[in-house]
C-alpha cells in the first residue's frame, strides 16, 4: 500500500444502490497512483458482495484495491481510524459511499496539496447528487441541466453553526476561484497525512466517542489551530447525493428530523456541543456568549416541542461524555500553533461566506 501517493478509503454500510456508481467514478480517476481500501460496516444489502464484483470486472483497480468487512456497523468514526490505521500513503482521501467524482477529481485536488505547503485539507465544488436508482445514469452529469451546490468547503459562524458553502445556490460558474475554506467537509476530502497524525495526539484521527456526526467538523478546528490550510478547488467536480437535506422553514425541519433515526439525532445534538469543549478557546467563547446562547437556546426551544426526547438524551450522551473531551481539550493544547485571535478572524470577516469569482 505504501507504494501509493494517495490511499482512498472507502466506508459502506447498505449502500448497495450507491456503490456501482461510485466504484465507477473511482475507475474512472485520471491519477491512478491511489490504494482504494473500502471498508463495510457490517451491511446485509449485499454491498461486500457487490463491491467485490466489481473489482473482478475491473482487474486494473482491483489490483490495487482491498476489501476488509466488519462484523457489525462502527460507525464512519473508527472504521475511518481502521482505514488510516492499515495505509501509509502521503495523501488520504476520505469517501462517503453516496458521492461520485468527476475524473480529474483527484488529481486536480493532489496537484494543490503537493503545491501548497501548509495545506493539510481539500474539498472540490460538491455539487447535488439528486440520486434515483431507477432512471439514473452517469451521463446526466454535466449534461447542461441546472446543477446546484451540495458544499464548497465549511464555515463557520460567531454562533459556532457551521454550514456548508454555497448549499442550495444554482451553480453559474460563480465559484471558479480556488480560495481557503474554513474547513472541508467529510464526503469527499483529501487530506495530508502529516497534518491529521499531527493532530491526532490520542492516535485516533477521528473522535470515535462521536460514533458519527460532527467529525469533520472537529476535525477541520483542530487543523486550524495546528496551523493547516484548508482549500476550496473548484476544477475538482463531485456530487454527493446528501440524505439528509437541510429542511427550508419550521415545518420543513421538523419533517427532516422526523424522517431521521433517533440515535443519529442524539449523535448530531451532543456532538456539536463536545467540539465547541473540545476546540472553542475561553476568550472567544465568552466574547461570543451572546450569538452562541441564541443559537442553542433557539435549538433547544425548537427540540424542546417538536423531539423533547432527543434533546433529554442529547444533553445526557452530552454529560457522560464531557469528562472525556476536557481530557481531549488539555491533550490537544500543545498542537495549537495558532492564537485564538487569528482564529477568530474566520467567523468575524465581512462576507467571509462569500466565494464568489472576484477572489
């Protein structure tokens, strides 16, 4: 494995509708110096079998491709930490099972973290992936239909919300300007190994105590402090098919949280209270009480009466966990290399969020 620049690290649980196509993507990568090593969390819809199907119809990715298959699901956490684990590749790129790459993807992204020093986490231009089994086919990519943006990279607020990018926006060519992101999303990012052992003090470069959710998200803080670059690249094209849509209004929230299983709920709501433990300096923090009250006293009033029982277990899952991310909070000290200043600059700029062509 360590042969490869690059080792793509693919995580399946029940994807078998997704998988086909995005097998087909990573085939069809114009950098073929890359180890693919998928890892099934425990699925019982065929995907292992599919997966290896697949490999056999395609000896040249097969070849430098593996398959391992746990028992059960461990969630994108620790099967992503088994993953890095196993390779020893310069680059990482992490893969969500529901996202198909365009054929320059990798390369366009490797060519940007071979050039840029302090770059230590990439994203492309993610776009919707509006993902029918029945009627789909890769040439309605590109094919001069409206696309819209799924993620250009992450951003954060003085509220500590983090959204994505550009989500919902038509895309007319107005992001075609390489530029540094806040952090990247996990549904298709490339990272330089260096820079997640540097911040990866415990030996675990994705918190497992998460399960799931909020991961990337912690992860992106802690590179930041360590003082890594995260980049938007707009000539490297994905589309993700996101599962999980953000809900436009009150009534169209409360359907999506509806349709979502319990645990995952309580997973998300907990989480992003331990990366603000984990990652939030004090000064900030208190300078920003204000817009972080808000923010959580608005989703606590929101879940309060529509999911009073998420928000009881959020807050318990939250408590039994807080004794471990303070331990993390003093263990990743000695990593940070940035001020809280600086850091601050990233949710304090006029129109940070914006990506537009002009630079």
């Amino acid at each position: 494995m360590e042969r490869f620049r690059t080792s793509i690290h693919l995580v399946t649980h029940n994807g078998a509708a997704w998988l086909p196509y995005c097998l087909e993507s990573l085939a069809a990568q114009m950098d073929k110096d890359f180890f693919l090593l998928v890892i099934d969390n425990g699925s019982l819809d065929g995907s292992p079998e599919l997966v290896v199907e697949f490999l056999a119809r395609h000896p040249e990715l097969g070849q430098r491709a593996r398959l391992v298959k746990n028992k059960q699901n461990f969630g994108f956490a620790r099967a992503h930490n088994q993953a890095i684990t196993w390779t020893e590749s310069e680059f990482v790129l992490v893969l969500n099972q529901d996202a198909y790459l365009a054929p320059a993807y990798l390369a366009e992204l490797a060519l940007c973290l071979a050039n840029e020093e302090r770059a230590g986490a990439l994203t492309g231009k993610l776009l919707k992936w509006n993902f029918d089994p029945a009627t789909f086919h890769a040439s309605q990519f590109g094919a001069g239909q409206e696309e819209h943006v799924d993620s250009l990279g992450l951003s954060l607020s003085r509220s500590r919300k983090v959204t994505n990018l550009g989500q919902g926006e038509i895309d007319h060519g107005q992001y075609e300007v390489a530029r540094q992101v806040w952090g990247v999303p996990a549904t298709a990012p490339l990272y330089r190994r260096a820079a997640l052992l540097a911040v990866s003090p415990t030996g675990t470069v994705f918190d497992e105590d998460f399960v799931s959710y909020k991961e990337d998200v912690d992860l992106a803080w802690r590179l930041l402090w360590a003082a890594y670059d995260a980049w938007y690249i707009p000539s490297a094209v994905g589309y993700h098919d996101r599962s999980l849509r953000a809900g436009q209004g009150l009534r169209a929230e409360r359907q999506q949280r509806q349709s979502r299983a319990r645990e995952l709920k309580v997973y998300s709501w907990a989480n992003h209270l331990g990366v603000l433990v984990k990652n939030d300096s004090a000064g900030n923090f208190w300078r920003d009480l204000p817009w972080i009250l808000a923010h959580e006293l608005a989703k606590a009033v929101f879940l309060l009466f529509t999911d009073p029982f998420t928000l009881f277990l959020g807050k318990l899952r939250f408590l039994r966990l807080l004794p471990s991310l303070v331990r993390k909070r003093r263990q990743l000290k000695p990593t940070h290399r940035r001020g809280g200043r600086e850091l601050r600059t990233w949710w304090t700029r006029v129109k940070q969020s914006t990506l537009g062509t002009s630079g």
